[in-house]
C-alpha cells in the first residue's frame, strides 16, 4: 500500500494549499504520493519554506474578512501581552486587541477569536509535519536539513500551544492538559479521540523535536535569519528547560545559544530609522518574521492588517494605520514606566507622561527628543480618547524611518528571538543554582542598559504570588522592560503564577478593566487570571470526544481597590 498524505489543510483551519509543486495525481484519486512529491522540481523545499511564509503578512484566517489582526504570528504576541498590565489599550470601536485587554466574551469557545489561534498553529504544525512525511524517518542528505528546521518549528509552535492553554505550568504540574499532539505519524481516525496531552508528555515531544533538529542542522549554514539554525534551536531548548525549570540545562543551551551574537546598543535600541523594525546593522537578533512588500497584509486595506498598522506610531501624514490615526497607540503601563530609572535607555521608548502637562510648543521640543515627526505625535494623541501623549510607544519605528507612506513604513522584520532573552534566561538558571553568581550575570546585563543600575529595587515585586524568588522577581523585571511588546509577558507571568495588577493610584489602564489579584477569577487556584488559560475552540471539542476544555472566563464585574505598592 503506497504512502499517502493530503497537502491541503482542513478546511476547518482555513490555510491556504500549495501550489505549484506537484507535478502528478495518483488517478481516480486526489491524493498525492510521498514519492511523487519528493520527486517533483523543488518540491520539498517549497514544503519547507511553506513551515514559515505564511508566519507574517497573510491573511491566514480569513482573507475575504482582510481582519486587522489577521497578519501571523506577531499578533500572537499582542493578544498575548494586552492580557496582563504591562500594556494599555483605551477605549475605543477601533481597538482589534480589545476581546484579549477586556477578558471579553469573544475569549470563549463558541466565538470565531477562539479559532484564531487553532488555525494559525495547527496549520503551520501540519506543514512541519508534511515535511517531516516527505523527509521520511531517516532524512537523506538533501533532505536533511528540511527536516532539522521542520522540528525546530513544531517544537516551537507546540511550546507556545502548550504555555497558552495549560492551566498550570510544567514546574506547577506535570499533569496539567494542554493540547491535543499531531505529529506526522497520527492517523486521521485517531484525531477523533485524541485527548490533551499533559505537560510531561507535550514537553518530551517538545525536547525530542529539538533533539533531532539538533542532529539534523548541526552543518546547516541559513542564508538569513528567517530560517531557524542551530543557534535558534539552542535557544528554543534554553526556553523549553527554563519553562521546565531544569536550571543547568537552561543554563547549558542558552550559552550556547549566545554564541556569535552580542546585545544591541543604545543607539541600535533606540534607533529612530532601524529600533526594532530590521536585523541588519545589528548582532543581537537570532530569528525573526518580515513583511515584504508584496505581502496581501501590506497590499490590501491600506495596510491596516499588519504589525506596522499596530505598533507603528509614526506615520500620522499616511493617515493610515490603527496605533497612528484611529486613536489605538499601545501604551506602556504608568507604573512599569514609572519605575524604569532615566539612566536606562529603555525608557527613552515611550514618551513621558510629563508632557502632558506641557504646552504644545514645549511639547513639540520634548518630542523632538523621541522622534523627528514631533508634530505628528501630537495628532496621534489627538484622535484617541483621551488624547493624552503619555506612555505612547516608540520601541518599533517605522522601516527606515518613513513618515508618510505607510505601505514603505509597515514593511519592516519582527523579532521572534533575540540574545538578550539568551542573557536573561542565563542568569535566572544560573541564579537559581548559585544566587550570588545569578545576581553578577543579571548585574552585568542591566549594566548594559543602564550603567547606574543596583541590584535589589524588584525583588519584592511578588504580584501575589511567592513561587518566583526574590531574584526571579528581579530577572522578571528585567524581561518585562527588555522583552516589552515581543510576546512574553502572558508565558512569564504564569511560569510564575503571577498576579495582575491594574488598578492603583494614577493607572492609565481603563476604568471598569482595572482589576487585580483578587478581584478576577482564576482555575485550579491560580493567582494568574482565569483569561490567560485560553479556551479550545468549540469544533474541536465538539468533534474530539477525547478533548477537555478550559473553562471560559468570566469578566470581573467591578474594579478593584487601588493597589499600595510597597505592600
């Protein structure tokens, strides 16, 4: 019996099929051969550039809807990061982040939101693993390194599954459900009773992957850094054994992972023409997604449907964009802002809440510290709700510095790793085995950000919690300002079972959204909000007998009392 495997997705994942690399059907019948398509023209490499050209720029959901968040993977990061307080989102119709910032009631499984994430990463997971069929067990030589970054990519997509939809992290219970596994050797008829794997399985599968991408890209020289290498695996098992708490492991890959790479400077972080929107001219990114300019994301409504459109807020004189003309800029929690020293060159990446108080004229000089289109800020501010300037984000600059063509302006790279998470993740492994040796690496580090910084001002930030110890505290803190936008912030805060905090004096979260510890639901006696454990979407339940559920938040009904810090 011949070897067969279907190349287009589910229609229920909504994934677009290949095209173009098949040059025979098997008659009276619609399937392909794994000999026929190992044999056509390029085929296998257009099977593994298929793993990564739809993480950015296309409309993988739902092309006809054209949604503004329906872009790839670096939307992942803000559904994500608006969970918890370090982001703040204003009210408005325009705000397409606002089900994630709200605990809204799209979060549950009867709502199309609650596909999102199962068709974007079930998808890219079925394109691993028709690689991974084509390559067969024992990979040929040409076939090789396909199928390292084939593995390298699943184990990654299933580490962010895994973190998204398990109650409890791996260090709180190895028993906790997250998701259902598909790898390329499951049968069609066992998907219908394929139950949630636990932490301990999903994340053996997750080291097993690495394992073999480990083998198979151990020669293998990327032309960019858009493709996985071995230095990304590394730092994918970095993550994974940080998230099991396997300190010297941790410890182990990310060293590895930093070799050959350095941290971005001040000028490189800061960089009004290149902060955070290329790799070139830097040594600190590791892997990454771009938007091309033939991208249907950039192309098609104006540009709205795409990262720039989201996070780019200089571009006012396009008018276009959601974060620089429809009043949703993402802003920087005040508090978190508040305690970044003004010798950290961090903060110069959000505008000072102080200039709110100035007149314009005053305000357009100190503008004009953060960005050459000071004038343009202002109108930004203006058209959000509360028109205020204060805490608006300017770490993710337009490409090249453009200020009036957004189509120019939104086609830039997005970090998925950088050597600084490498650094960060370091020093809490090695804190974790010898403190005093943790507390010089993360000294070391912080130093490169801010030279006056002293160990010891965050290590009393628990947020309800004492899983983390006090130097964990102090390393947290460092992630949430180094890592801030980048996706991280919903994986740390339930790695630690961490609390949210929103409301205390002079927040600028919104009222009715300012809730805390306390004040909001969780499950199985977290402290970290029940909105975090994301739902399985209904069809998969409905049709996976063997499927459980998280249960569907609820949003709280009240703020909650302010917050003294200190306590």
């Amino acid at each position: 019996m011949k070897k067969i495997f279907l190349f287009a997705s589910l229609a229920a994942l909504g994934m677009t099929s290949l095209t173009g690399c098949i040059k025979e059907i098997e008659p009276q019948s619609s399937y392909v051969t794994v000999d026929q398509a190992a044999n056509a023209t390029g085929a296998f490499q257009n099977f593994v550039d298929a793993i990564t050209n739809t993480m950015a720029g296309k409309f993988v959901y739902n092309a006809s809807n054209m949604s503004p968040y329906d872009y790839g993977y670096p939307s992942f990061f803000l559904m994500r990061d608006v969970m918890g307080q370090d982001i703040t989102l204003e009210d408005t119709s325009s705000e397409w982040y606002t089900t994630w910032y709200t605990c809204g009631t799209g979060l549950g499984p009867l709502y199309a939101v609650c596909q999102l994430p199962w068709t974007y990463f079930y998808g890219w997971i079925k394109s691993c693993n028709d690689v991974l069929t084509l390559a067969g067990t024992e990979p040929s030589p040409e076939h090789v390194s396909g199928a390292g970054i084939a593995y390298a990519m699943r184990a990654m997509f299933y580490m962010d599954l895994a973190q998204m939809f398990a109650q409890k992290s791996y260090a709180f219970d190895k028993k906790a459900e997250t998701v259902p596994l598909v790898l390329e050797t499951t049968a069609v008829n066992e998907l219908a009773t394929n139950p949630r794997a636990t932490n301990e399985v999903m994340w053996a599968q997750i080291l097993s992957d690495l394992d073999k991408a480990e083998t198979y890209l151990a020669d293998y020289n990327r032309a960019d850094i858009y493709t996985p290498n071995l230095s990304v695996v590394y730092g994918l098992k970095a993550r994974a054994y940080l998230i099991m708490e396997d300190w010297p492991n941790a410890e182990k890959y990310a060293k590895l992972a930093q070799q050959g790479y350095t941290a971005l400077t001040e000028s490189q972080y800061t960089s009004r023409t290149s902060g955070f929107n290329t790799p070139d001219g830097n040594n600190s990114w590791m892997f990454a997604v771009r938007f091309k300019d033939d991208d249907p994301c950039i192309l098609q409504n104006d540009g709205d449907s795409s990262w720039g459109s989201q996070m780019i807020v200089e571009v006012s004189a396009s008018g276009c964009g959601y974060a620089s003309n429809y009043g949703t800029p993402k802003r920087i929690d005040y508090h978190l802002y508040q305690t970044i020293p003004a010798t950290d060159f961090r903060k110069k990446c959000y505008i000072d809440f102080a200039i709110d108080n100035m007149n314009r004229a005053d305000a357009m000089t100190a503008l004009s510290e953060y960005s050459d289109d000071p004038a343009g800020l202002l109108t930004t501010a203006s058209a959000t709700p509360s028109t205020k300037i204060g805490g608006i984000e300017l770490k993710f600059r337009p490409a090249g510095g453009e200020h009036a063509n957004q189509y120019a302006a939104f086609t830039v790279s997005v970090p998925l790793m950088r050597v600084e998470e490498m650094m960060l993740i370091e020093a809490e492994a090695v804190g974790m085995q010898d403190e005093a040796r943790g507390i010089t690496l993360l000294t070391n580090f912080a130093k490169t950000r801010d030279p006056e910084y002293v160990y010891g001002k965050h290590t009393n930030d628990t947020y309800g919690s004492n899983h983390a110890t006090g130097f964990q505290n102090e390393v947290w803190w460092q992630r949430r300002v180094e890592l801030w936008g980048e996706g991280f912030a919903t994986y740390d805060i339930k790695r630690f079972d961490k609390g949210v905090i929103r409301s205390y004096a002079n927040t600028n979260h919104l009222a009715g959204y300012r809730w805390n510890y306390g004040g909001y639901n969780t499950n199985a006696g977290n402290v970290h909000p029940d909105w975090m454990d994301f739902c399985i979407v209904g069809t998969e339940t409905d049709y996976n007998s063997a499927c459980t559920n998280n249960p569907t938040p609820i949003m709280p009904t009240a703020d909650s009392e302010e917050f003294i810090w200190g306590n």
